[in-house]
C-alpha cells in the first residue's frame, strides 16, 4: 500500500512514541504526539494488520468505563546486523527490531594482530558471521564508529586515531547489497537506550556518557540527538579540567581524556609495572602490554595503593565532568556506559566524590546517575537502532 509523505510521517510519529514508551493506549498516543484520535486510530489499525504493533491488553486502573487497551510493537519483524568497530575488538550481533539479540561474536582486533583493519578485510569478516546465521533474514546494517563520518567531506572516520583514516566507509558499505548505516558510538548508545531502553521508559532528555580508549557523550533531546552535525558536540574528553595538567594527545594540557580513559589509565600502569617497587601488577601478569583495565582493579583489590590512586583520580575528575553536565544541559538522567563503571570500587568512589560537591542553589535538581550493564556487544547492539530509525522511524 503507498501512503502519502505526511502519512509516512504520522506513522513514524507513533511508532516512535511506542518505541518511547509502549505500552501505550490508542488515546495516550492521540495526546501525547497531538495526532487527532480518529488517524491514531487508523494507523495503529493499519499496523496491527501488518503485524507491526499488536494489543497487549487492558490496562489496569480503577476508573469506571471502558477501559483502555495497551498496544505494543511486535517483535521478531525484521532482523538487523550491528557491528562495532574497535581498538579493543570487533564485535557483531543480530537483533530483531526491539533490539534481542539472536546471534553474536567478537574476536581479538587486527590491531592486536599488527595492523588496523582496511575496508576488505572488515567486510570479509562480516560476510563470514553473516553466512554462519543465515536463518536471520536481514534488512540492514548498523556500524557504531571510533570517531564520526560526514561522507560530503570524506569517506574515512574522523578521529584523533590516524590509522581510522585509512579505513574508507563508503567502500565497506559498497560491499554488501543491504543499506549500511553509520555513526558514531555514542550516537548509537544514545539511540539505543530511547528505543531500546528496558530499565524505564525514555521519552525525556538524558545523557550517555561512555568511557572506553576515549571518553564521549551524547544527548537526547526532545526525542532527537543533540549537536548531532557538529563532530565537536559530545566530546567531553577532551575539555580541560586542568589547565596546568598531564599532556593530552590532542595538544592540550589537563584533558579528562589523560585521567580518565582507559588508554590513559592502561598506558600509566604499564610505567608502574616498569618502575614501581610495590605494584601488584607484575604478580598479576607476565609482561606491561598484557595490562588490561581488568588487571588494574585486580591490583587494586589487592591493596595496591599505586593502582588505586589512579582509579581514585579517574573518579575525581570524571565527577567534576559529571557535575559540570548538570549544570550546562538539562537531563533528567545520565547513562554510564563502559566497562569502567561495572566495578563497585568505581561506584563507591564517583558516589563519594559527588557527595562532595557544594550545590548551587538550595533545591536543586540531583544528578541521576544509571550505570548500564556493561557488555563487549553493548555498541554493536545498539548500532542496529540506526537500522530501525531508518525502517520505521524515518518519513
């Protein structure tokens, strides 16, 4: 059936406010997307029949009358294809269209192998997990990027990594006969947790702030990514929170990215495995290169007090980060996403520090933080929401 452009656009209103918040009564959607009740209920009777949305059941209230019927999105109706590319790993997964994942890998980074991946070599990967599951028929691919891509000025990642700039995205996506989307990993994390979001529904503005190589930040905003085209929105590693600081890769001094990242937390252990007297480090593994953030709280469990400071640091400048977010953007949550904040020491401590921290005004807005449970497919997964904002959500 074709439908008009504004049809198409009503559609993906409410299928959006679903994503939202389902589940949702035929009213509720009228009046929370302003679409009169009669074409709310024309179109969520034209999805119900292509098995799109599906009418979970009444809801419960004790109001007198007729009582509501709850409508929900049905799963299983497409399958999607998320990758996530890595210093760390690559990794793939199969979602359906609310973002289960039905299959899943990751391995060990070219770059760990001696060299950074080029566009063949990702594809000849990718065509490999594909043919592995071909029970999942796919309509699209989602890849969450280092970095960002503008194709009107360059097919290559835009990053601080020179070796990303080698890798050409327009040739990747030429490799596949499916529509391939791309952007940047905390993007995709943002999109993911409005669509996907299972802890609470997340029709309101809220920040994810992802820690990995490097520190992000991406916010949602009245059901759209903030600053989206400006690549320098979001990078909060790179703000000065020191100004007569540790030297950053960027040419600055004092960035939250040196305190903080794990790049910047792995490079100063391996100087203490080399160095330190005291460090457990060396009883943990057999060389510095094999350090890994997994080993540094090991050692920090272990009572090493050199380790420790680092982390103590990390937590000390990441709250300033945090707070200082509080107060320039209005967010009624801020996401932690990273295997960082998967630790309890590193829960305690951020607690701890922003305890600390004098309020401006008397009743102030608290800041909510919610750690997301950490996963090594967490990007990939939510690399896939760029397939369903482009299927369904898109006029």
């Amino acid at each position: 059936m074709t439908i008009t452009k504004k049809q198409a656009a009503l559609r993906a209103t409410i299928l959006d406010k679903l994503y939202a918040k389902a589940p949702l009564s035929r009213i509720d959607i009228a009046k929370e997307t302003g679409i009169t009740p009669a074409t709310t209920g024309a179109i969520i009777g034209d999805l119900i029949r292509q098995e799109l949305v599906y009418e979970v059941g009444e809801a419960e209230d004790d109001t007198v009358g007729r009582k509501k019927t709850l409508l929900s999105l049905m799963p299983h109706r497409a399958y999607y294809l998320g990758v996530e590319i890595s210093e760390k790993y690559l990794a793939l997964v199969i979602t359906d269209n609310l973002g289960e994942i039905q299959a899943s890998d990751y391995s060990m980074t070219f770059q760990q192998l001696g060299n950074y991946p080029t566009s063949a070599d990702l594809a000849n990967f990718i065509h490999q997990f594909i043919a592995q599951h071909p029970d999942f028929p796919l309509t699209a691919i989602g890849v969450g990027l280092p970095g960002h891509v503008d194709f009107d000025l360059s097919p290559y990642i835009q990053s601080n990594n020179q070796h990303w700039q080698n890798l050409n995205l327009e040739e990747l996506a030429q490799a596949f006969s499916l529509p391939v989307y791309f952007d940047n990993k905390s993007h995709c994390l943002t999109l993911a947790q409005r669509l996907y979001g299972q802890d609470e529904k997340n029709d309101h503005n809220f920040i994810v702030f992802h820690v990995a190589n490097g520190i992000h930040c991406s916010y949602m905003y009245q059901g759209q990514i903030y600053g989206r085209q400006n690549f320098l929105i979001g990078e909060i590693g790179h703000t000065i929170l020191n100004p007569q600081g540790e030297a950053c890769t960027c040419g600055k001094r004092g960035c939250l990215q040196v305190y903080a990242s794990e790049s910047s937390l792995i490079a100063k252990s391996q100087t203490l495995y080399r160095v330190a007297q005291s460090t457990f480090l060396p009883s943990l593994v057999a060389e510095p290169e094999a350090i890994t953030l997994a080993t540094i709280m090991d050692a920090c469990a272990l009572g090493d007090t050199s380790c420790l400071q680092l982390i103590q640091q990390a937590c000390h400048y990441l709250s300033i980060a945090l707070s200082n977010l509080s107060q320039l953007i209005d967010s009624d949550a801020i996401y932690l996403d990273g295997q960082f904040f998967s630790y309890p020491l590193v829960d305690t401590l951020l607690h701890q520090e922003l305890a600390t921290t004098t309020p401006l005004f008397h009743k102030q807005k608290k800041i909510r933080l919610i750690p997301l449970a950490y996963s090594p497919l967490n990007i990939a997964r939510a690399a896939t929401s760029l397939c369903v904002k482009a299927n369904f959500l898109s006029a």
